[in-house]
C-alpha cells in the first residue's frame, strides 16, 4: 500500500504545478472540460496544459491525450471534469499515474443525501488512504495562485487574471469566489491563495490554511467556513500564523442554534454553534465579520495595515454624524477610546461650545483654524490605534484645511485614518486623501468590521494541562450524587449531600447535615427533577422530610444542606461540532436561558481569560457592584470553574456534557447544588 502523500507537500504541488491535466477535456464551450482548460492557459500559466480525452487530438489549440499515460510530461495535478460515477476510479488512475494532488469538481457525493453519494464520497477517502493521493473536494470549483499564476477552475474568477497580493482565501463555497474576488479588486487588494475545500472528502479547510502559514507570499488568510472538523488544530494553527506574522480572519455561516434546541444539557442548548464558533475565534485571535464584504474589507485592511490591536478614535463633520458611528461601534462591537485626561484637557481648550467626547464632532470647534491640531491629538491619544473620520464632500475653501489637518494626524501618528463618506465623492477630492495615505470608503457597516477586525487581541496561549487520570464514566448519564461525587474529585466545592433508600434514613441524613434541608428524587435518566415534581426545597422537620420522601415516589432520594446565597450562576462543558469541549458560565436559575447571557470558552483556556470575560457579562458586573456584599464570590466562582475544566480535560473524549446549575453565590463563595454530567454516547 503506498504511503498518502504528506499534506504540504500534494498542496505544494497544487499551486505550483509543473503541469496540469483537465480530465474530461471537451470542445463544448459550455462544459467545464472546456472551460478549466482554457482558463489555465488564458491565465497565463506556463509549464504544461493537457486535455484528456479519447476522442478530441486537441481542444483550442491545447493538445489531448486518450489517458495520463500517453502524456509527455509528469503531471503533478488534476482537475476531473467528468461525472461523479466516473470520477471514483479517475482518481485512483490518478494516484497510479503519479499524481500528487486531484481536484474532483463534480457534484454527487455526500452533499447528495443519497446512499450512493455517500458511498462515493466514502470510496474516495478509501482511495487517498490506499493508493496516496490527495483530493481537493468533491463539489468544488478548483484553485488558484496568483503568484505561479496558474487558475485551475471553472468560476467566472478562474477566467480572469487576478492581481497578485497577500491574501489568500480558503472557502468551503467556490461559487463566491468570483464575488470575493471582484470585492478585493474594488479596494486595491490582491489575491495569492483560493481553494474551494467541497465537501472535504480528504484535504479540509485547515489542511489550506496551514499552507497558508507557510507560504511566502501570503500575509492575510481569509476563511468562508460552514464548519471546522478540529477546533483545537485550527487554534493551534491560528498560534502558528500569529508567530508567523499572519493575519487571520473568518465568516462563519449557518450559525443557527437549532441543533442545540433539543439538547438535554443546559450547557449544551447556551453554548449552541454560532456562540462556540464565536468563542474559539476570540481565544485564537481570529478576526470575525457577519458579511462578506466586511470579509475582504477586513482582508484588505489587515493586508495593509497589519494587526492594530486597541480602540477607535473617530471624528465626524456634524454632531449627528458622531452620533450615528457611536451607535453603530455599539452595534457591532467595535470598542472606542476612552481618552487620557491629557488628550481631553488638550482637546477640549480648542472648543467653542458644547462638549467633547469620541467621536468627536468637529462643528464644536468653530473651523479648522481653531480645530487643526484636534485630529492629531485624537490619533496620538495612548488609547487610540485606529482612527475613522466621518465626512461629506467639500469645496477646497473648507476641504483643504481639512485634509491637510487630517494628513498631519495620520502621518505624525502612523496609525491607521480611515475616512467613509456615505454620499460619496469625486474622485479628485477622493485621490486627495488618498494622497495622504487616508483609505475613503462609502459603507459605515462595512468599514466598521474591517475596522473590528484589524483591532482583535491576539491569540491566547493554550495552557498546558496533566490532566489526572480520568474517573471510568459508566455507558450512561450519570445520576446527581453521583455527578456531584465525580465534580468533587475534581476540586469542585459541592453541597453536603447525603444518599438515602428510606424515610427513616432520610431523617437521619437531615438530622445530620442541620434543618433546613433540600430532598429530591433520583431517578436514572432524569435531567431535570423540578420539571417532574422530584426536589423539595425548604424543608424544617421530621414530618415534612418523611412527606418529601413519600412524595417524590423514587427508591431513592438524597438529602442536601440547604445553601444559603444571594445569587445563582451556571457553569458547564458541552462538545460542540467541530469546536471540540467548551465551557460556559453565567447566570444560573431561570435567568439562564432565559436571558442567555453566558461567556463561552473552548478549552483548555487561562484563568485571566475567564476573569476578563466574565466581568464584561450581566454576572461580572453583578459581582462587581459596590452594593454585592461577598467580594470573595468572584473569585469563588471562577476557582470552581477552573476545576470544571480540568474535570473536562481528563475525562476528555468520553464526555459529553456537565451541568451545574445552580451555582449558589454568597458568603460562603460559590457552591455546586445540582449536577448533571452525561457521557458521550
């Protein structure tokens, strides 16, 4: 059995082929055989182009053989034009001819929901596994390099020459391509990587982006992703790219919370696929837009600008300007500077009237005159790393002094000063802060999540963990004492609890723990007790423990202290598709999913993390307050929640799910009362 071909190396010899072969070749210019053929050649490409096909001796000039071997020339990668029923065993002709790397670019596989689609898309993992060849797609549109050149596809963008840059774009859509494309040609920006990853029957996304890391040309990697197949790979990778001096950035689509809906676990209905998504990006210090434009207009930002990790300094030409970008920044979660007190003393002894603040409104100052240091000490604030100017088109009388003013403060600052201008302008007036090194858009939104992007923190290292030797999980979900007990081992601080299969004995165990105490019901394969009548709360004798144990009907029962506390948080793990284990915290009770306010972190993630997370979210601030009375439960609370992650960390694959909810806050710190830990089925 031959060895697969490393990775890296079919990749390489993907976007610097020596010679290509169109599998498929046809002289109908409507078909792909014709029109991959013809874009290789039209696009520049100048080592060997080949059309395979029993009954055409060329196509356009272009020369066909009837199969690889009658060609002259090794052929290093493939583009099959032919139908899926065909293509399983082109590929294998593929690996046996010498082949490094194919691009199967039919349909008919996986994505078909069909029994026979999938056992194709099963057959070709079959074949790169045996015969060690490598497979772009199925279902995809081909490649591009804009360096070599060569373009390897059949997308209206594989027909043009695209203008060589930095930023490489891997997508599991090949049918935007020519849109992504078309959008950096639009602001000035130039392509070096696309590959259209399909359905990944072998070669993922990840497999591209880590090319990506390593080549040369490339300074920005853009990612168009409907899932990832490693969560922890890809926050490796994305370590990798932050010392290797790239930037990342990525759309994620499909991010609907339905397939968390019918969950058992809380964590696991919070922590849905579009929050877990959002949550490993953050930790790895990958930029994220909602739209595709503001993707590559973040691409071509961070491609020119570089990383300007910060808050935004801005300016406008009228108070309702200001307003708009303030409310906008709030929106999509781009944060302002707060300015030192020496850049508000500098700034506010040139206004006329009315008040300063960021964004500034520049009408406040009476004219340029009085105002033409103020956009140098905005963008020279400590606070400040990128700056945006909302303006409208103006006669030179009014625009000159402007932009003179506006070009002082990007070049003593060096920071990055955006302009937008939602009414447009000529394009003299636009060359004149183009001349200055100021970048003019027309969408607020857009720019904004560039914007966003190019100030994301960087990656957060990923601790390194022993984890202890895991508990066995039985082939179940586990009952509450018993996922109690396993958290405690843990380090989890969890409420006295005490197991009993008699009302004498649950007497006892009240006497014992001290009145009032808490009894519920256990019953295998129950989530959530209250919902069934199973937890008495509150209970101050004899008579009425021994009633909570004729009512809650169960052989057995457990008897708890009852906890006293100001406050109920959740903390939990849940395996999120293609993120891997995640943690979550919040508000616990009814405010849980209620208000689905949670922080989520993939893990293994530092506590520093957690710490500044939390105190951005609804529970933080609680604790925070002056008027909460246990300054200790904070810390409590996220010393329980490190112990929840290393109980995740060992008990790793085989699990899939814990619950504590609540999580009783107060004097006496933070408290697990209910447990639920399931095991991965």
């Amino acid at each position: 059995m031959p060895a697969q071909i490393a990775t890296q190396d079919a990749l390489h010899a993907l976007f610097h082929p020596r010679a290509v072969a169109v599998i498929g070749a046809s002289d109908d210019t409507t078909k792909h055989g014709y029109i991959v053929l013809t874009n290789i050649r039209d696009t520049g490409f100048e080592g060997g182009i080949y059309g395979i096909s029993r009954r055409l001796k060329d196509v356009d000039g272009i020369p066909c053989f009837p199969d690889l071997a009658s060609v002259p020339e090794q052929i290093d990668t493939a583009f099959l034009a032919i139908p899926a029923e065909a293509a399983v065993q082109a590929v294998r002709d593929c690996a046996r001819a010498g082949l490094k790397a194919v691009i199967v670019g039919s349909a008919g596989y996986a994505e078909s929901l069909d029994a026979g689609g999938e056992a194709r898309q099963r057959e070709l993992q079959q074949i790169a596994e045996e015969e060690g060849i490598r497979i772009v797609g199925p279902n995809c549109n081909g490649m591009y390099n804009a360096h070599h050149p060569v373009s390897v596809g059949f997308n209206t963008a594989h027909a043009k020459r695209q203008t060589p840059g930095g930023i490489s774009i891997f997508s599991h859509s090949g049918a935007l391509f020519d849109a992504m494309a078309g959008r950096l040609r639009m602001l000035g920006a130039g392509l070096s990587l696309f590959a259209s990853a399909g359905n990944e029957a072998d070669m993922s996304v990840l497999d591209y982006m880590e090319y990506g890391i390593s080549h040369a040309q490339t300074r920005v990697i853009v990612l168009l992703i409907d899932s990832l197949d490693d969560g922890p790979r890809f926050r490796r990778l994305a370590l990798a790219a932050h010392a290797a001096g790239k930037h990342v950035v990525a759309l994620k689509i499909g991010g609907s919370e339905a397939g968390a809906a019918a969950a058992v676990a809380h964590s696991s209905r919070m922590a849905g696929d579009d929050a877990s998504y959002r949550a490993l990006f953050a930790a790895s210090g990958v930029a994220t837009v909602k739209t595709l434009e503001g993707l590559m207009t973040a691409a071509a930002l961070l491609d020119k600008y570089g990383s300007c990790p910060g808050k935004l300094g801005s300016l406008s030409t009228s108070g309702a300007g200001a307003s708009l970008i303030a409310d906008r920044c709030e929106a999509l979660d781009v944060p302002l500077a707060t300015l030192t007190p020496e850049t508000f003393a500098a700034i506010d002894s040139h206004k006329m009237f009315s008040r300063i603040g960021n964004p500034l409104d520049m009408g406040i100052f009476g004219g340029m005159r009085r105002s033409a240091e103020v956009p140098s000490l905005l963008m020279n604030d400590a606070g400040v790393s990128v700056g945006l100017a909302l303006v409208h088109s103006m006669n030179p009388w009014q625009g000159d002094p402007y932009r003179a003013a506006m070009g002082d403060a990007r070049k003593r600052s060096g920071k990055p000063l955006l302009v937008v201008t939602p009414g447009g302008m000529p394009e003299a007036e636009r060359q004149t802060y183009l001349d200055r090194g100021i970048d003019v858009f027309t969408d607020t939104d857009i720019l904004l999540e560039g914007i966003g992007a190019l100030m994301t923190p960087p990656p957060q290292p990923i601790p390194e963990s022993v984890p202890a030797r895991a508990s066995a999980l039985p082939g179940r979900q586990l009952t509450e004492p018993e996922s109690l007990r396993l958290l405690a081992e843990y380090g989890v601080r969890t409420v006295p609890t005490v197991e009993c299969d008699s009302a004498a004995a649950a007497v006892t165990a009240a006497i014992r723990l001290g009145y009032p105490v808490v009894l519920k019901g256990v019953a295998d394969g129950v989530a959530h007790k209250s919902d069934l009548g199973l937890v008495h709360v509150g209970l101050r004798d004899t008579d009425a423990v021994a009633q909570a144990f004729k009512a809650a009907g169960c052989p057995r029962v457990i008897v708890q202290a009852m906890i006293a506390g100001d406050l109920e948080a959740i903390a939990g793990i849940t395996r999120a598709d293609g993120v891997g284990l995640v943690l979550i915290a919040g508000l616990g009770g009814i405010f849980a999913e209620a208000l689905h306010d949670v922080s989520t972190f993939p893990i293994p993630i530092g506590r520093g993390f957690i710490e500044a997370a939390l105190a951005k979210g609804n529970l933080g601030r609680v604790l925070a307050s002056p008027r909460w009375k246990h300054p200790g439960s904070f810390d409590a609370f996220v010393d329980l929640l490190m112990a929840l992650q290393a109980a995740a960390l060992s008990l790793g694959d085989t699990l899939q799910a814990i619950d504590i909810n609540p999580v009783i806050l107060g004097e006496a710190g933070a408290i697990a009362v209910d447990a639920l830990v399931i095991p991965t089925p």
